[in-house]
C-alpha cells in the first residue's frame, strides 16, 4: 500500500498516539466528578492544553479551547463574532470549513467579501487591502478575516504575518485555518500575529479523528467571553447556572471532552517535537520536489498550480481520463491518493480547476521516494492502459 | 505538627482549567496542593472544584495565584 493521502489524515500514526489513545480510553469523565480516574482525566486534558500553549505560544492554557474537530472550531468562532451580523472577510482559496459557514452566515443577513489568496505574495497582500478598503467604502462593518494558512489542494501559503498586520490595522479579528500546515512547520500565535489559530488532530499533528483546537489571542478571548454560546451543556462545573460559564476554555466545551482523541494529538505533538521541523519540512519540500519533477513529463498528466510557492499537497490532472477513473484504478494497485474537489471547489475555481477538481497527492514523513517511483511507474502503466498517456 | 494534623484550607476556583494552573503552579512553587471537589454548599453557583493546601501556605498561594492571572472566588478555612 502507498498511501498518499495525509492531507485527509495521516497514515500512519506513531506508536505514541496508539498508546496515548490507550491510556485516555482507561481515564474517567475530566472534569465531571472528584474521585481519582475523573481526576487522572482532567490533568491528562490540562496537560495536553499546556502542551499545545506552549507550542503554539498562545498566552494561557485558558486560551487553547477543545473542540471535535478543526471544522467546529471555525463554526464557532466565525458565529459567535457575527452573531449580531457584519461582514467576514475570506480568501478565494479557501475549504468548505470557512466558505459554508461564511455564506450560512451571509443568508441570516451578513456579508462575505472575499480576496484573492493564491498567487504571488504582493499580489494576495493588495488584494486583501482592497477588498477591506471596498468593504469600507460600501460602509460595512468588517469583523472578522478567515484565510487559511496552507491550501488544502495545492503548494500555496498564504502571507499571514502580513495578512494580520493589516487585520491589526484595520480593527478586524483575524482567524487562520491552519487544517494543512500544523504539524508542517512551526506555528506561533503571536509570531503570526493572529486573533486564531484552527486546526485539527488527524491531518499533521498525527492525533486521530474527533478533536480539533482553537488558540486564541486575549483579544478574541475577551469577544468570546462576551457573545452568547452557540453550544450549551454539562461544563462540570456551576452547574445550577443557567449559562455556561463565563471562562474560556469551558465556556466553550460543552459537553464531555473527546479525551482519547485529544489525548492522541498531544501525543502527535510530541512525536513532531522529536522530529522537529527542520527534519519535517524538509522531508516534505524533497518529496514534493521528487515527485512533481517525474510527474511533469509524463504524458497525459498537468501538473496543476506548479507555479505557486509555499508548502502544500501536490496536484494534478489526466488529460484524456476522467481523474475518477484514474484514482480508482490507482487505488485497485493499491496507491491511496484523493481525486475530485477535496471539499475546496472554491479553489478549485479559483486555480482553474473549476468543476472537475484534480487529483491531489499529499505526503507525511513517512514516505519515501521508493514509494513515489513506484507511484510513478504504476501511474504511467494505468494511463497507458486506458489509452491515455498520449 | 505532622501533616497528617495540618489544618487544611481550600481555595475554591472558577474552572477546572484555572484549577489546573493553579495546581501547577502552587507545586512547581512548594506550596503542594491538590485539586478536589468542593463540598456540597460551598458555592451558590452549584458543583465546583477547588484548591486543597495547607492553611499555613494559604495567604501565599492567594497571592502567588492572583499574581499569575488565575481566577479564584471564596476561601473555605
């Protein structure tokens, strides 16, 4: 098997996070009762706040919030900012995660603008000056910009620093979708300069699937601290309070902690402290190189976005087979990619991919240029099996 | 006096979270503590967790929390 789809989630996961998820699965409700196994829960929960504080440079353990998944986290806190409406601001690279909830947002009377996010550095950066200075001008109360920072469907990085400088500037919360990059290279939220940081266990930080965390500055805390709570329920604690409580992170944890999957990205954390990020973006940028210089000349295949810069999953299209077809017959030799619009087809538009989307191949550090040889070979086998490889 | 005899004090603390810094805290500093759950009718907004530490420490942990930002309410002696 090769797989190749670590932009979905990552395969495999290291010995740790089994263990982890493991220990978690043995530990009581955190937070929910007083004897020893509830206890032994919330000190692993806090333990994993601390570590993600630490590692992100969020200010507080109380401004790293659990939620199921990075999806969640975005929901919550692009409604909560718009509750009482406004205008949100999102590139046009962005996944369904940010662009569903941004137009569900735009149908209870708000407005999205949108900027151009992919592209050269200036142009992504005068693109998002002029959108603010539109929204401005047409009198619109901008509150809050979500940008990914890593494209999920090409090699395109946004320039964040300079994205938030300009948020600062302009008195707008800016919240990044960091789904692709966490886990890729390091991330700090106040080096960024961000109100946000989202992203979610299963992709890079090699956790599994069901949790998801948001880092948040004191600015975006106090905001979250003063709007009413999308989600209600248990807290563990001032449970004869007809609120939540009035603290984050449990004025936004309703309900009980997906601990072992929280556990499992702690441990993710620590498997990529081990590494570090040197190794993994290294490993990363030569097996993307490795693989987009042999698929370039094989014929029937385009390679698509190649121009752009940054890190990011690799993508490309058959010319004469429908992609579908293609990952299927992959797939049958046991070659794991992801054809289609990878829930982006926004970016799909955005890059010229439209409709049909492409096929997407997106790498950890654990593959290996052996693997993407033999990808390589079986690639130029199925193409010219289906007469495609004119 | 032997521990065993020591005069407890809790400090009750707004979240779990702020309990957990608390904790941390007041240990990596030798003030040991533990977390427990308040008992019944120690706060009117219902179940609750605390800090558990010696009294003696007690005017110190105070300090050493409100320095740090973590939030606490009532003093149970």
């Amino acid at each position: 098997m090769i797989y190749f789809d670590n932009g979905a989630t990552t395969l495999p996961k290291p010995d740790g996070v089994f263990r982890a998820v493991r220990h978690a699965m043995g530990l009581g409700n955190p937070g929910r009762g007083g004897h020893n196994l509830s206890l032994q829960g919330a000190r692993l929960l806090y333990s994993v706040r601390e570590h993600f504080c630490t590692h992100f440079s969020a200010p507080s353990p109380n401004h790293v919030c659990f939620f199921y998944s990075a999806t969640e986290a975005l929901n919550r806190v692009m409604k909560s900012v718009l509750y009482q409406g406004g205008t949100v601001l999102i590139s046009d690279m962005e996944h369904n995660a940010v662009r569903r909830p941004a137009l569900s947002l735009a149908r209870r009377g708000g407005t999205v603008c949108y900027f151009k996010g992919h592209g050269r550095e200036e142009e992504i950066v005068s693109s998002f000056g002029a959108a603010v200075k539109e929204a401005h001008r047409a009198g619109r109360d901008v509150k809050l910009a979500v940008f990914l920072h890593t494209s999920n469907i090409c090699r395109q990085t946004l320039p964040v620093k300079k994205l938030t400088d300009l948020c600062r500037k302009n008195e707008i919360l800016s919240l990044v979708d960091c789904a692709q990059a966490a886990g890729h290279l390091p991330l700090h939220l106040q080096d960024l300069g961000a109100d946000g940081l989202c992203m979610p266990s299963h992709k890079g930080l090699f956790g599994i699937a069901g949790a998801g965390v948001l880092l948040c500055s004191p600015k975006l805390k106090d905001t979250l601290e003063q709007v009413p709570t999308l989600v209600q329920g248990g807290a563990g604690s001032a449970s004869l309070e007809e609120d939540m409580p009035l603290f984050l992170p449990e004025r936004l944890e309703a309900g009980t902690p997906g601990l072992p999957a929280i556990a499992s990205m702690g441990a993710g954390l620590s498997f990529i402290e081990k590494r570090g990020y040197e190794q993994i973006s290294g490993q990363l940028s030569m097996l993307y190189k490795h693989c987009a210089d042999r698929l370039m000349h094989i014929q029937g295949i385009t390679l698509q976005a190649s121009e752009l810069r940054g890190i990011g999953p690799l993508l490309f299209t058959a010319d004469h087979m429908d992609n579908a077809v293609l990952s299927d017959a992959l797939s049958a030799r046991g070659v794991c990619v992801r054809e289609g619009l990878h829930c982006a087809p926004l970016a799909h538009d955005s890059i010229g991919t439209g409709r049909d989307g492409g096929i997407r191949v997106s790498f950890s550090v654990f593959n290996t240029t052996a693997q993407i040889d033999r990808f390589v070979c079986i690639l130029k086998e199925e193409l010219c099996a289906a007469g495609a490889c004119r | 006096m032997n521990k065993a005899n020591e005069r407890k004090c809790i400090i009750a603390m707004s979240s779990m979270t702020y309990a957990m810094r608390g904790e941390t805290l007041l240990n990596n500093n030798r003030l040991y503590t533990r977390v427990i759950k308040l008992p019944k009718g120690s706060t009117p907004k219902g179940c609750g967790y605390g800090l558990e530490l010696s009294c003696s420490f007690l005017e110190r942990a105070v300090q050493m929390l409100e320095h740090a930002g973590i939030k606490h309410g009532i003093v149970l002696r």
